[in-house]
C-alpha cells in the first residue's frame, strides 16, 4: 500500500477526533457539563467533515474507513466509559451499548474473512446507533433524559446487531464495490 493510503487529509480529520478526549474527560472531571458537551459535538462535528475531506481531496481509501469506524468507537465508547466512572450514567445500558459493539466488530472480522479481504461492512442502521451514541454522550454530559435515551440505545443496538449478524453471518457476500444495504458503488 502507498503512503497516501494512510497520511492524507481525510485521516488527519480522523485522527484530529482523538484529540477531543483529553479535553472531555478533564470537563468532567472538573464538572463543566457545557463544554463536556462541546466536545463531544467536535468530535461529532470532525467525524462528518473526514468524509468531506475524503471526498474534497479524492482521497477515499479502505484503510481510512476502516480507521474511521475504529476512531468512532474508541472515541464514542470513550465518552460512555469516562460518563460510567463519573456515575453520570446507568453502568447496564452502557455495558449493553459496548457489549454489542463488541459483538458487531467480532462479526465485521467473521465477515472480512469470508469476503478474504479486510472490508468495512456497510451498515446504515449500525452507522445511526453509532450517531446516537454520540448523543448519548451529549445528552448525558448536558444530563437531559439521561435514562430514557440509554436505555433506549440498548435496545436498538441489540436489535440491530442482530439484524446485522443475520446478513454478515448467513447472507452470500457482496460482491465488491458494492453496500450492503443498496445496489449502489461504495468508494474505497
């Protein structure tokens, strides 16, 4: 693989979304529930504009949305972890939200090795739940209906994870180039 494949502006993006845990976790420590929530929305903010770049600068790759989907669950699941210690949130729905997530990438890997390749699985539903998790960390750091949106969240994700295991487990594979949820090209 060339150098572009991993240094390009769409990665930096991705890898500027690090950078928002440090600042995070000293906000909740210090108890600074608005710019705790600020945060969270640059870090949300950054995960949309690296699409952007990689589509600006023509540089989509398979490392970089394999890179992307890891940097949304380490920093998302960050976010959860750090609310969990601080007692902001119900430890079980994280649990579920991270166990599920643990799951789905244990399925994503089963999929990548029967598709012989190393291939980000195309989700749209698993791609809200992972939005809403970002949420979650906003709605718990603003501490607005705290139980009501993590519980709902376990739920969903479940549901979707199953859903989701159905078509990386059992479906035949797609064939390259294309989503799992359309007909339609995914860039790589």
């Amino acid at each position: 693989m060339s150098k572009s494949q991993y240094v390009n502006p769409a990665n930096a993006v991705t890898a500027a979304r690090y950078l928002t845990l440090p600042p995070f976790l000293y906000c909740i420590d210090a108890g600074w529930r608005d710019v705790a929530v600020l945060t969270v929305l640059i870090c949300g903010l950054l995960d949309k504009l690296d699409g952007l770049a990689a589509k600006v600068f023509d540089c989509k790759t398979a490392f970089g949305s394999l890179f992307d989907a890891i940097t949304d669950a380490a920093c998302y699941g960050f976010f959860l972890v750090v609310l969990v210690a601080y007692g902001w949130v119900p430890w079980i729905p994280v649990a579920v939200v991270l166990g599920m997530g643990g799951l789905n990438t244990f399925f994503r890997g089963i999929y990548a090795k029967r598709a012989g390749e190393a291939v980000n699985y195309r989700s749209f539903a698993m791609e809200r739940v992972v939005a809403f998790a970002a949420y979650l960390a906003g709605f718990a750091s603003a501490h607005y209906l705290v139980d009501y949106f993590f519980y709902s969240c376990a739920a969903i994700i479940t549901v979707v994870v199953i859903h989701d295991a159905k078509r990386m487990l059992i479906d035949p594979i797609e064939p390259a180039g294309t989503s799992a949820d359309s007909s339609e090209p995914v860039a790589a």
